[in-house]
C-alpha cells in the first residue's frame, strides 16, 4: 500500500489525476477499516498488536469520514453527526509502572483526490461570518486542488492513547492526548503519551494537509491518507501526566520540546501547559517552583491547537540540550 500511495508534495496536476485506480484502491482501503469516535478507557478486544520499534501503517479517514466530491456530499458530511473516525488501536503490550508511550512519526501521506476545508463553527468572527449564510454549503470555505498542494504540509490531527477515568469522545483533547490539532504533530516529531492502566494502546485520526496553529477560522484542510509511524516504552525522570512533543531543533544535539495543555478554556489549557512544563525544567535546571516558572516564562513560546473548538489545546515549546535529561531511557536507539 505505501508504494500506490500518492504523495502530494511530490504530485502535479497531470500525475495526481493520471491513476484512478489507485484512488479507488485508497477508497476502497478505507471503507474496509474498522474506526471509532471514542478513546475508550478499558481494554479493546480489536486492539492490533505489534512488536515495540516495528514500523506500522495506519490508514486514517478524513474528520468528515470519507473523499468529498461534491457539494452534496459536504452536506451529508456535516449533517451526518458522525465526525473525527479514529483508527487503531495499535497495542505494544502491558508496560510497567514507570513507563510511558513513545510514539514517533515517521511519514504523513495524504489520500490525494481533493482535500477541503470547511466549518461548523466559523471560529473568532463566527458572529460575522453567520450573516454570510447558515447552510452548510455556504459555510464551506474552499475544495483545494492542484497546484496548490505545493502549500501542503500534513499533520496528524489525532494521536492519544487510553484515557483515565472514562470514555472520551474523539473530537475532544485531554491529558490523554485526542484531538490536539498540533501542527508540530509532523513527520520527525516523537509525541511522548501518558500510560494509564498499564495498557500502550495508541489511536490516530484527523489528519490535515495544512493547518495554521489555532484554526483561527475554524478551519483546516482535511483529508484522508496514511501515517507511518513505531511505538516505544519510555521511561522518564518524572512520569508524564499530559503529552509531551519532542523535534529536532536547528541548535547541535539540541531539541525543541513542546509541552501539552488541552482543557475546556484556553486560560485553563495554558496553566495545564505550563504546570507541564515546570514540572520537567525543575528537573533538568535543578530549581525550584518560582524559577523554573520564570525560566519557563522567559524561554517559552505559546503553540495554540485548538483555540475555539469543545476543548482548547496549547503547547509552550522550550529548547533543551540533552535529551536524556528529561529521558531516562528508551529502547531502540530513537535519539
């Protein structure tokens, strides 16, 4: 299946359009899958096992289920009431206590046809945009098509793993992880996920061939495609209590760590990342709670997820050298 797929950063017009079969094959793919709408807190009998570090596929339909083609499929889409299908899970074994999930990304291939963009919520001018029309074709934003997949710079939308407490539905975010709408969530990036209940399962949906952080209009350009990616234990010097996104940075032997807070206001979401964060740099700096929050204040950049969705996701990136001060260990030579 990686070998048919069609990369849209590497596809024009003519080259995009020149293979309907592979298309239909991807369709067809897809409506053989197995999704859900919840990040379930128990144990999953359909859970897909695999070996800790193998190199996994999970094919992963677009936030609105399926390819859109026409206008009336928009509708169906957004009236349908079944939004943010996630595919999984994917299951490395019972960890111990002090592991955690490390999860890295290795390729992001979007399903190519048509990629769309298109909103329920019109975002921060939602009183503005409202007067410009209410039906559900009219809030539709753009069907994008070649060229302009040169712009295009995928992401996963979803990645979270198995909730505390309860059932979550997939279209929300949470300590968990879920729907975080990260843009750093990219090829290259190593998303760490707190381990609850001793069980790796890990989940992924949502993916977007581009997003700017916040989706201030509400919007991003969804597809459906495929997401290449290895499952690790890791353990850390204090375990994770909310997601953790580690990349490369331009410093030598440096990293850009961008750490998680999804609550339901963005004030909220913004102290959850920042108790995230001063809880590592009071490791790695040996200070203090009043320096690592000056610390954390004076070197951190605010990331926004979702800034007007059910549940608000930030980060606050920091630059660290050394992964192993905040990484005891982790198999397989990943840093």
């Amino acid at each position: 299946m990686n070998e048919r797929s069609l990369n849209i950063q590497s596809y024009g017009l003519d080259d995009a359009y020149s293979d309907i079969q592979i298309l239909n094959y991807q369709k067809q793919v897809l409506c053989c899958e197995e999704y859900r709408y919840k990040f379930p807190h128990e144990p999953d009998q359909k859970r897909t096992k695999v070996h800790v570090g193998e190199s996994i596929v999970a094919y992963c339909k677009s936030a609105f289920n399926n390819f859109i083609d026409s206008d009336m499929e928009f509708e169906e889409a957004l009236n349908s009431g079944y939004h943010h299908p996630i595919t999984g899970s994917f299951n490395i074994g019972n960890l111990s206590r002090d592991e955690d999930i490390l999860v890295c990304i290795d390729s992001i291939v979007p399903f190519y046809d048509k990629v769309w963009c298109i909103t329920k919520s019109a975002g921060t001018l939602k009183d503005k945009f409202i007067n410009h029309g209410k039906s559900a074709f009219e809030r539709v934003m753009h069907l994008y098509m070649p060229p302009y997949s040169n712009a295009f710079s995928p992401m996963v939308g979803i990645i979270g793993t198995v909730p505390k407490f309860k059932d979550i539905g997939s279209g929300r975010g949470g300590d968990h992880g879920g729907n975080l709408d990260l843009p750093c969530v990219k090829v290259g990036a190593k998303i760490i996920l707190p381990s609850y209940n001793r069980f790796s399962d890990i989940w992924f949906g949502d993916i977007h061939a581009k997003q700017g952080e916040g989706e201030l209009a509400g919007v991003a350009l969804e597809c459906s495609g495929e997401v290449k990616f290895r499952i690790f234990p890791v353990r850390l010097h204090k375990k994770a209590k909310a997601p953790i996104i580690i990349s490369d940075s331009d410093d030598e032997n440096g990293y850009s760590i961008y750490f998680v807070g999804c609550r339901d206001t963005f004030s909220n979401a913004v102290k959850a990342a920042m108790n995230n964060a001063i809880r590592y740099e009071k490791i790695w700096e040996s200070y203090g709670f009043v320096n690592s929050y000056e610390k954390v204040g004076l070197s951190g950049n605010l990331i926004v997820g979702q800034a007007i969705g059910k549940t608000i996701s930030v980060a606050i990136k920091t630059q660290i050298s050394g992964i192993d001060r905040i990484i005891k260990s982790v198999s397989g030579g990943v840093f």
